[in-house]
C-alpha cells in the first residue's frame, strides 16, 4: 500500500501520469484537495469521518511546502452542507499561503432532505471561488474553468447526488473557450472517460449492486470540450485516482483525502508536457483502516474500495510522453 511512512521516496509522491498537455510557456503547479468530507460530530464509515479534520490539515502543511502557486478544489469539501462543518473548513483553509480556488460537490449545496442550512451557490461561491461557476481564473500559465455541476437553475438535483452540467453553463463553454490559450476544466462529477470505466467495471460484478451517483449524460461537455481541443479536465467524486482519454481529451479523477486511498495531487504544467503526482496522507495504519472501512461498509463500497486498490498497484496510470 502506498502511504506516507513506509517508504521514504513516498513521502513526495508517486508519479500517477504523465500527459503531453496542456503545455504552456509558464511552469505552473498546483494541488488538488478532493472531497474532503469534513464531518465534526461524525465518526466511522468509509470516509472515516473522525479523522477528515485531521487528514485535511495535514494537506495543507505538507502543500505549503511544495511552491504551489494555487490550491483547487472539485468539491464536497464538507460532510453534507452542515453550517458547523463549513466553519471548521474555513478555519483549516486558513492555514493555506496560497489562493483556493473550489467548485461545489453534491454534498456541499442544498438538498431536499436536509435538516440543516446548505450553503446557496452564489454564498458558496463568495466563500471559495473568484466567481459564481462557471468561472475562469488564471493560475500561473494555465487559465483553470470552473464548471458547477452540483446544482441546476432548475434545481433537478435536490433528490438526488447525481450531477449535471446546465445547457447555459455549455453555452458559455462554447464562447470563452475561443479565446483561452491554456484552458484546463475542473468539475465535481466525472466525464465519459471516466463514466465508461465506472459504468464497465460495476456492471461486471454482483447482479443487483447499484451505480455509484454519476452525472448525468456526461456525453455533450465531453465533446464540446473535445471539439474546442480542450486537453484537460479534473474531477472528483468518486474517490478514486482514475485517468480517462476520449480523444484529445483526458481526465483526471483524484482521490479523496478522507476515504481510501487517502490522498491530494499535485500537477505540473510546463513546455514538455503535464505530470500528475499521487500525494499519499496519513500512515500504514490509517491506510488500512480505510482500507478496510471501504471493504466492509457495503458492496458497492467494497467493489469501489477495491478498483482503488487495483489502481494504485498499476501506477502510471498513463505514461504519455
């Protein structure tokens, strides 16, 4: 198992992929904290929740030492939305030397079951984003999309988690992406490249397991991004390092810094192309014990759990240049 402490070369990273783009003139660098989960008055689960604090924190040290010049989020930075948890991750924020820059995962927005106040996307946004999404930001030689696909002007979300990403947000895509050198897309919820892997390997196991919450007909953005030659999308929410290409487009999916394998990115952009670096957080013994909360919570959690594993022992997961 990959982790902190048990290999020394470790402690800076394990090469995930490398891409032949974007490459842009700039040297830039940034990290990538996904689903954080913080849960205060939470303990257990696959997402260990009484250690999501602590596993946050420790990115934020160990992220200030790397010379980043930004830190981005694809969201469910909290357990669902819960006002308390979002005070505890604006006080561990704080600790960062750099700027945040974050899109809302379907467990940071409001949901019809709720019993608390979720924060609006317009207040989300005015905590963690330079602008309501979609928005572009540059960061260094890169200019980083934002796309929200936790909510829907609509708000066809509200029972479920599956994700969306609004006509309106496409047509947008469609007339800022002319004029963007180095586009690169962050979303909460995955891409066709990284929906047909999901879909594939679930549909192969147990008769009855149900689908992970996946976005729904991923297929549209995938090819508008594909067709503006967009070479890079990042996105979370399944917890899991996963890389996907759909022509000229990859995607990259990183792991959650709570769950297994417990985990951050950090991707360099430069003139020879893009690497990934898998970040692992917490030691041997942390690993396990998410390892085996995955394995044990459900099937479907196992099965995922498991895909994890699988793709951490194959590390590159792409080695493009």
């Amino acid at each position: 198992m990959i982790n902190s402490t048990d290999d020394p070369d470790s402690r800076s990273g394990v090469t995930m992929a490398r891409l032949p783009a974007p490459t842009p003139a700039r040297r830039t660098r940034i990290a990538l904290f996904a689903d954080p989960h913080v849960a205060t008055r939470a303990s257990g689960g696959p997402n260990v929740s009484e250690a999501t604090e602590r596993r946050l924190i420790e990115a934020i040290r160990d992220v200030n030492t790397r010379e980043v010049d930004a830190v981005v989020s694809t969201g469910d930075l909290t357990n669902d939305g819960e006002p308390w948890n979002g005070k505890r991750v604006d006080d561990i924020l704080n600790g960062l030397d750099v700027p945040f820059h974050a899109v809302p995962g379907n467990h940071d927005v409001p949901k019809a079951a709720d019993d608390h106040d979720s924060l609006s996307l317009s207040a989300f946004a005015g905590r963690y984003a330079p602008d309501e999404p979609p928005f572009v930001v540059e960061v260094g030689g890169i200019d980083l999309i934002g796309l929200n696909s936790a909510t829907t002007p609509e708000g066809e979300l509200r029972d479920t988690h599956e994700g969306c990403v609004s006509n309106e947000q496409r047509d947008w895509l469609a007339q800022t992406l002319p004029d963007l050198e180095e586009p690169v897309v962050m979303v909460h919820h995955n891409l066709s490249p990284v929906c047909s892997q999901i879909r594939a390997e679930i549909d192969d196991t147990v008769d009855g397991m149900r689908m992970p919450p996946l976005m729904r007909d991923p297929d549209p953005l995938t090819e508008l991004l594909a067709e503006h030659g967009v070479p890079l999308t990042l996105s979370g929410h399944i917890h899991m390092p996963m890389v996907g290409r759909e022509g000229p487009l990859w995607e990259i999916a990183a792991p959650s810094t709570c769950s297994f394998p417990q985990a951050y990115l950090v991707i360099e952009f430069g003139p020879e192309g893009t690497t990934v670096t898998f970040v692992p957080l917490g030691d041997r013994t942390a690993s396990d014990e998410a390892f085996e909360l995955g394995m044990a919570y459900a099937p479907l959690s196992a099965r995922l759990t498991g895909m994890a594993a699988a793709r951490l022992a194959s590390f590159p997961l792409a080695e493009e240049r």
